[in-house]
C-alpha cells in the first residue's frame, strides 16, 4: 500500500514494516497514543488494545492496535 502526499509531485512514502504478534518497540518506533479499541488480544485475551501511531527509524508511519498486558501488536489500522 501507497500514500500519496499532496502538493509533493508523485511523492510516495512506505508504510512501516510491523507485523501482527510482534513485541511493541514504543521507543524505536515513536509511538503515540491515538486511541482505545474494546476488543480482546488476539494473545493474551485482556480486555482492550490501544491504538498508537507509530513512525520507525527510517521516517515509515503508520497505525498498530497493541496490547497493553502482553505488548504484542494485534492489528494494523488506517
């Protein structure tokens, strides 16, 4: 998937590379709240995840559905 920038001239940027069930890196990945999903972990089974929006090291943004209680990532959202 591609996301185009407006006024960039065919400027094109990559998603980040996160994949569900991967540890949450909130440091590498300069993670940000963004918001609360009540909907269980696909691994541990807690209650909630909570949404954050991430960039990695390499300027690649994106959003990821994390587990509080087990830290894993459970989804990747728009």
């Amino acid at each position: 998937m591609r996301k185009a920038l407006s006024g960039m001239d065919h400027y094109f940027l990559e998603p980040v590379m996160i994949n569900v069930g991967e540890d949450f890196k909130s440091i590498v990945w300069k993670a940000q709240y963004d918001m609360d999903f009540n909907t269980e972990c696909l691994f541990c089974f807690s209650e909630s995840i909570t949404g954050y929006r991430v960039e990695d090291e390499a300027g690649r943004s994106g959003k990821v559905a994390v587990c509080p209680h087990c830290e894993k990532v459970n989804a990747i959202y728009a």
